[in-house]
C-alpha cells in the first residue's frame, strides 16, 4: 500500500552529519535504483569538529541537492549552508521530485515517480533519526528527535493498520487512542458531520422513510475516568458554527484555541457544553477528496495549554493517514454494495431463466398434451362418421335401413361433422388472433336478442342435464340494449363461457347469464353451480393447450383451447376477462367489453331484430286444431311441442323447457287441476296464452291469470301468431331453473 505524502522533513546538522545522510541515500537508491547527488565531497568529512575540508565542504553545500528514485522508494534531499551548519530539506511528494528532475539539465528520464511504500519510508524515517540522535545539533535537539523517532513510530503504526484492515471502525479507534497517549491530552476526538441518522422521519406526503443526516461525535479517548465524555453527543454543539468556518475548515485550517473562556468569537466556532470542561483545543480538519468529512480536535481539561507547531504538523499527518483510510472503506463500501448489487442482479436474471425454462418447459408438455387430446377430438368424430357412412353405403340393397335409422346415422353424421368443424374454426380463429390478421365486424346489435339466441344453442345440452338456464337482465334492459360491437365475437364469447358452465355443472344445477350496461360498455357475467377450479389450477385457466383434467381418460372432453381463445377475443375487442371460482360451489366469469366505434354509415335505416327461436307447448286435444296452430307457428320459426293431454303436459314441462303454453280452456278436467297447472306456469315464468273457446266469454277465464287471451283461430289464423309474437317480444327469461 503506498504511503500518503508526507510534509516536508527539515532538521539542521553538521556538515559530516549530512555526508552519512547522503550515504544512507545512497544506501536506499541500492543497485537497481538511481542516485543523482552534487554532494559528494560531503560524504567524506567525518570528523565531528569544523575542519578546512567542512568549511570546504560548506561551499559546496550552498546549493546541494540529492535525489533517490527506487522502487517503492523516492526522496529529494535539499540543503544550504547557515554559519557553520546545514540546513536539510528532505520531501517524499511524488510532484516535487518529478518537477526538481525536470529541471535538472540532462536530467535521467525516469519516468513519473509514484508515492512511496509506508514500510520503505518508515525504515528510512528510523534510520534517519537514529543518524540524527547520535549527532545531535545542540544539546535540546536529542529529545526532539526522539520524539520525532516516537512520532515516526507512531505514524508506522498507523498505516500498518490502514494496510492490515479495511474496518474504519477499528483504524479510527486505534488512532484516536495511540494518538492522544503521544500528545498526552485530557481528551481526543472525532466529530463527524453529516452522520447517516439511525432514526427516520416520515414525509407527511410520503410514507418512505427518510434519513435526516446530523453531526456528532463518533470516536472518543479520554485519559481517564474523571474526564466528561462527550461521545455521541449530535448536533447541538454544531449549530451556532457559522458557514463562513465551515468554509475556512474545508480549505483546511487548523484552529487552537488557548484560552477557551472569553473569547468574542466563541459564537463563531465548534462549541462544547460545559460539562466538557475544555481549556484548550487543537481542531484539525479532516478532508477525504477535498471534501470536508469532520474534525480531529484535542482537549486539555485540566489546564490551558499553548499548542506547538510540531502538534500541528503531527495532527495534520495523522489526519492525511486517516483521510486515505476514510476513502479506502468508502470505495470497498461502495464495492461491497456494487458486488451486492450485482448478485442480486445475478440471482434475478438466474431466477429469470429458470422461469423461463420451467415455463417452457411446461409450454411444452402442454402443447404434446394438447397434440394427444386433439388427436382423440379428432380421431373420435371421424372414426364415427366413417363407420356411419360405411353402414349406409354396406347396406344391401334388398336390406335397406329402416327410414328413422337412416335419418339417425345421417343425423349422427351430421352432428360429429359439425363438432369437427367448430374444433378447426376454434383452432384457425386462435392462429389469426395470434398472427394479427383479425378484423372486427363493428355493428349495432341488440344484446338481449343475442343472448336469448345463444341461450338456445347450448339449450339441448343442458335439458339433457337437467340443468337450468336463466338470463338475467335489469328492469327496462330491452328500451336500451342496442350496443356496438361484433356482434359474431361477442357471441362466440358467450358461447363459449356458458358451454363450458353446462359441461361442468353436475345434474340439476343452474346457469346464469347475467348483462349490464356499464357507463363504457357492458358487462357479461356467467356464473354456475358448477364443480368449480381448484386454487392451484386457477392460473393456467386462460392458458393455450391446458387442460386441467389432463389423464389419459377425462371425464370432461375438450381441446383446452376455449377459454384460451376466449380471452383472445375479448382482449381483440379491447376487454377485460376475470373469474372467481370455489371448489363444489362454483365459478362466476366476468367479462367487460367497450362500446366500439361504428362508422355512420353502416347504421342501417332501421334495426332488425335477430331470429329467436322460442319454444311454445301446445295443448290442445282436437288433431285438427293442433295441426293447423302448429303450422302456423312452425311457419313463423317457433319451435312447437305438441301435447294432447293436460297431466301429460304438466309432468312434461321440465323436459320440455317451453316458453309460452298455449292452452285450450276446454279440458276435461277440473277446475282445481287447471288452475294448479296455470300456477305452475306462473311460478317458472313460463308465459301463458288461454284459447278460449267459440260462444264463451274471456271473463269465464280471468280466474287463470293468464298473460293474454284468444277467443278463436279459425278464420282469423293471424291472431294466434300475433298474441304469440307479442308475449315473444317481452320475455327476458327464456327458461328459468
């Protein structure tokens, strides 16, 4: 480790005292180092008496000069002659020697000289004052030098600490307390300023915590027990310390002060309390990188001492070592943050490509479960449609299939084709979305006819599950449901949504499609009594090729990309898609979707309201009569189911899920199970048209409560399709559970 630079060493000596010093320079150039020096006929005068070879010498010495650059060793020595004495300038600083080279005619180019190592200088310091001890100038001077040799010692020992530890803690310390035995006063100390504080004040605006720095004393020796300690005593000593001193100690000024009562500018300087009982002070800055980073300062409590220029000189020496030992921790502090810093970095890009394999990983086995489950959705449906279509074309022809088995190989044929279908549109749409070549259809559209619509296509599924279907719309939704959007996609969101709620909702449960106008769009929300989605499975709802139920035989079929290409689709139209859901209880998808932009010239003149096909129980005994009503309803695309009997047709109504009942008031039955059967229909919601028959009066049956009133329909067949028409348009539940 280099040493800092050192101030200037200068000492008077005899003349044969400074020929051994120029020979212990030249000890220290060594073979491999360069010694350049006009003082060589000093070296030979050794006698301790003033000779005519000295007084020769002395002449010599007006303007010597020696110089040792070494390896890990340079020195610049300096003498003139005073009387019969010389007068020696010794200095290590790295600048002054390059410069006294540089203007040295035929100078040596030997390159910039560095700082010296602390251990080189320090041998050359002992040496030097061991030659200085044993020839002293006068008979005062052997007790300064050896108190310069004790101060050498002790500036040693304070870079071999700097050197052997990076813990500024334990250098401070040790120097505070080595430092105060040699100058022997009452108290040493350190005042930091600008201490990181220990306890953080909270922003009213901000809840953060933030460090408010103060200043305070952080390092203490005292020379025993009886004097006051002042250790971390923060701030209020600082504060009446005016900026215009704090600028004088950052240009570095060393301030004593002698007589510490009654002084005016006491107001103006670094105050200790009374208990201290200061008498005298030394205060010596200390400045890491030209900046002011605190205060060595000296107290003599029991008396009042006047400060020597060698205590000044000795404390600023001190300080320079610390100085270097303050930016040394500094600059590992700021390693050791950096390599923190770095192996945090580390461990999150790590953790980041761990992520990634592992979700690669995953991506990959789902995607050859994906590629297994949509080579059985595939294989299935073909395999049926093959051996379908060879029954039929295998039948002898003498053999023909019966008409209904016809229809049922050609209806099953039908239906796996159509399955298939709906897989590869399922499977295109998602590649489009993905590759960007979607393009929004935007039209105005009735939400409520939409929703009834795709209610009746998942309809079949949930009768044969027992499983009811409610549309749930709010008071007045049909005067302001118009909405623009595509209307093709928001279907295709809802369909699958409410799909998936039948597939997995066990028998008897129920369905429910719940629309809101919102103050941007709407909100669709389905919600099931369904099995619901286990906590740990939750996040890969939404994921491409995942099922949840992935072994070889599920009980639930599927591809696994529905919900997948559901969330596509209402991210395609700029919405947002979330669930909850409870294991056994059930799950409630989410969907909010904006109004979009349509242009004004796609409006159309007026709004057709899309096709809804209803479902209408006929109860009527006379085959005439019901095949002439179902006719004319069949026409007007409403699905009939026909019943000729009253019990038949109450016991029928949950397989038969209708809408609206038409009912022949002419029953044979009693009045109690006619109006018990009216009840029940009025309990499900299930609107309710009486025919009443040719020569009675409506007011015979106001007792059924009945939503509307026919007195015939022969002669008049229109009637019938209006009144049904009529209660069409106001149903908002199309079946309830």
């Amino acid at each position: 480790m280099s040493s800092s630079s050192a101030l200037p060493f200068r000492v008077t000596v005899s003349p044969s005292l400074l020929g051994r010093i120029v020979l212990l320079l030249e000890e220290f150039a060594g073979h491999q180092g360069i010694f350049i020096t006009n003082l060589r006929s000093v070296t030979n005068v050794v006698a301790a008496e003033l000779t005519h070879q000295e007084s020769l010498a002395l002449a010599e010495v007006s303007a010597g000069y020696a110089v040792v650059v070494a390896d890990g060793f340079s020195v610049l020595l300096q003498a003139q002659s005073v009387r019969s004495q010389c007068q020696l300038n010794l200095s290590f600083v790295p600048d002054a020697i390059n410069q006294f080279l540089a203007d040295l005619d035929g100078a040596l180019d030997v390159g910039p000289v560095a700082c010296n190592a602390a251990t080189r200088q320090t041998e050359f310091t002992l040496r030097l004052m061991a030659l200085c001890v044993a020839s002293p100038v006068a008979g005062d001077a052997a007790p300064d030098v050896a108190q310069l040799i004790e101060q050498s010692e002790l500036l040693h020992q304070v870079t071999k600490t700097i050197g052997q530890s990076l813990e500024l803690p334990n250098i401070l310390e040790t120097a505070v307390h080595r430092v105060r035995e040699f100058l022997q006063v009452d108290r040493l100390l350190i005042h930091q300023f600008d201490i990181p504080a220990p306890i953080c004040v909270r922003s009213l605006d901000d809840d953060a915590p933030v460090a408010t720095p103060v200043d305070g004393v952080t390092y203490e020796s005292c020379a025993h027990d009886a004097i006051p300690s002042v250790l971390n005593q923060m701030g209020d000593h600082w504060v009446n310390a005016s900026r215009n001193l704090r600028e004088k100690y950052q240009s570095g000024l060393i301030m004593s002060k002698t007589h510490i009562e009654g002084i005016p500018e006491l107001a103006e300087v670094l105050q200790f309390p009374p208990i201290a009982q200061v008498k005298s002070e030394l205060t010596t800055p200390i400045l890491v990188q030209g900046e002011l980073w605190g205060l060595l300062i000296a107290h003599q409590c029991d008396r009042e001492r006047r400060w020597e220029q060698a205590n000044r000189k000795f404390l600023q020496q001190i300080v320079d070592h610390l100085s270097i030992a303050i930016y040394q921790a500094r600059l590992f502090s700021q390693l050791q943050d950096q390599a923190a810093s770095l192996e945090q970095v580390v461990a999150s890009r790590t953790q980041e490509l761990r992520t990634a394999l592992m979700a690669a990983q995953a991506a990959d086995v789902a995607k050859s479960e994906f590629l297994a489950t949509m080579s059985h959705e595939l294989r299935t449906p073909l395999t049926c449609i093959i051996g379908m279509a060879a029954t039929l074309m295998r039948t002898p022809k003498h053999e023909l299939l019966s008409a209904e088995r016809q229809q049922s190989h050609l209806q099953i044929i039908h239906d796996r084709g159509a399955g298939l279908l709906a897989l590869i549109n399922d499977i295109l749409e998602l590649s489009n979305i993905e590759s960007g070549r979607t393009v929004l259809n935007i039209r105005r559209f009735y939400l409520s006819q939409l929703a009834n619509r795709t209610l009746r296509e998942i309809e079949d599924k949930a009768q044969a599950k027992q499983i009811g279907l409610v549309l749930d719309l709010p008071p007045g939704f049909a005067t302001e449901d118009q909405f623009d959007a595509d209307p093709q996609r928001v279907r295709q969101i809802l369909l699958n949504l409410l799909s998936n709620a039948v597939k997995f909702t066990p028998v008897g449960g129920t369905v429910t499609l719940r629309i809101r106008l919102t103050p941007h769009g709407v909100m669709f929300q389905v919600e099931d009594t369904g099995i619901g989605i286990e906590l740990k499975q939750q996040p890969l709802i939404f994921q491409k090729f995942q099922q949840l139920d992935s072994s070889y035989q599920r009980k639930y079929e599927g591809t696994g990309l529905g919900l997948a290409l559901t969330k596509q689709l209402v991210e395609l139209q700029g919405g947002q898609i979330k669930f909850t859901s409870e294991v056994d209880v059930g799950s409630v998808f989410t969907v909010t979707l904006p109004k979009q932009a349509i242009d004004p010239a796609d409006l159309p003149d007026e709004l057709t309201m899309m096709p809804v096909y209803m479902r209408v129980m006929l109860v009527e005994g006379s085959e005439a009569q019901a095949t002439l009503m179902c006719d004319l309803l069949t026409a007007a695309d409403y699905q009939v189911v026909l019943m000729q009997d009253l019990e038949i047709a109450a016991y029928q109504l949950d397989a038969a899920y209708p809408n609206i009942v038409i009912l022949n008031c002419d029953q044979p039955y009693t009045a109690d199970i006619i109006n018990q059967f009216c009840e029940t229909l009025k309990s499900r919601q299930i609107r309710l048209l009486a025919v009443v028959p040719q020569g009675q009066s409506i007011d015979d049956y106001r007792h059924l409560a009945a939503d509307d009133y026919l007195l015939t329909t022969v002669g008049q067949p229109e009637q019938l399709v209006d009144k049904v028409m009529a209660l069409s348009s106001s149903i908002m539940l199309p079946t309830t559970a």
